[in-house]
C-alpha cells in the first residue's frame, strides 16, 4: 500500500510554468511603465504559452499586448510632440532673425537719416544671414521698409515666408526726445488712457 500512496503523489504534483509566470509578472510592470516593458513581458508569457499550465502566460500576453499598443501610442504622441517643439524652435529663431535685421536697418537709419539701399542692407544682413539668400529687404517710402524670411522651403512670395513691416523714422514708444511726441504733448493729445 505504500507503494501506491507514493505513486499518487507524483501523479497530482503540481507544475509549473515559470517562463509564463516570468512573462505575466515582466507584462504586469510593462504597463506600469508605460510600455516599456510589454514586449519583453509579451515574447516570455508567448514562450510560456507552449508549456502546461498556460494560464499566467495566457494573462501575460493580454497584458503584453496592452502594453505594447500603450508603449506605441505613447510613443507616438512623444514623437510628435518633439517635432512640434522643433516647428516652433525654427519659427521663433525665424522671427529672431527677422526682428534682428529690423533693427539693424532702423539702426542704420538713425545713423545715416535714411534708409539703406538694398545693397547696403545685404551688407547689414551678413551677420545674420551668411549665404544672403534666407532674408530680403525691400525698401519702402517715407521710411517704411519690409523685412522678409524665406520659410522652410527657401523661396520668397510663398504662403511659409515672415516679413515684419516697419518704420525705421516712426518714435519709439515713449521715446521723449521724438518731435511727434513734443507736438503731441503740446497740443493735449497725449493724455493718459483710463484703463479698460
């Protein structure tokens, strides 16, 4: 009898799957890092899956595949948001340039009491623009002149181009010494505005 008492217990010994349970508990902590660890939990529960009893492995690869789409889409949305970030890096160093070559043609007014020809203002624009072919100036009356930038495509006239107009004589705000803000002042036009 103690032959059988022994053999029974061989027969319901229980076993074990521990690349299944490996891939169960890697696919549980994939998805609380976001993904990250899905796949890896997703191929050990999927290696599991060949071996008894398939339960853990089976629950591994549901929770390696939610995983693995989460890692993706979270992926995704950080891909576009870096191309995002660097859409407006190259916006904001566009209107740099641009506000910059303003201010060089203003300076050379204020210098010269008159605005740079177009060659001149290459000229000015060579710092900012070595090649000479990003940015165009194009001189207007009565001191008004118009910066542009060529866009991404590199063409001037196309719908991506950024151009600032200004005037290079107008007063700067507050600017005191400015004879339109003497005459103003004495005529009783400038007054404080209540606020809004």
């Amino acid at each position: 009898m103690s032959d059988a008492s022994s053999g029974n217990r061989n027969a319901y010994r229980i076993q074990d799957n521990s690349l299944g349970l490996a891939g169960f508990i890697v696919s549980v902590f994939g998805i609380l890092t976001c993904g990250i660890l899905s796949p890896i939990g997703l191929l050990l529960s999927i290696f599991g899956a060949f071996k008894q009893p398939r339960g853990l492995a089976i629950l591994g690869i549901v929770n390696g595949v939610i995983g693995s789409i989460g890692l993706l889409i979270v992926g995704s949305f950080f891909a576009v948001g870096l191309l995002g970030l660097s859409a407006v890096a190259d916006a904001v160093d566009k209107a740099r340039r641009v506000q910059q070559a303003s201010n060089l043609v203003c300076d050379f007014a204020e210098e010269n009491e008159r605005l740079p020809t177009v060659a001149e203002a290459q000229t000015l624009f060579a710092e900012i623009d070595p090649s000479g072919d990003r940015l165009r100036y194009e001189p207007g009356e009565a001191g008004n002149f118009t910066v542009v930038e060529a866009g991404s495509d590199n063409e001037f006239d196309t719908f991506d181009d950024l151009d600032l107009e200004e005037n290079a004589f107008a007063p700067k705000e507050n600017d005191e010494d400015s004879p339109i803000f003497d005459e103003a002042e004495d005529s009783g036009e400038l007054m404080d505005k209540p606020a809004e």
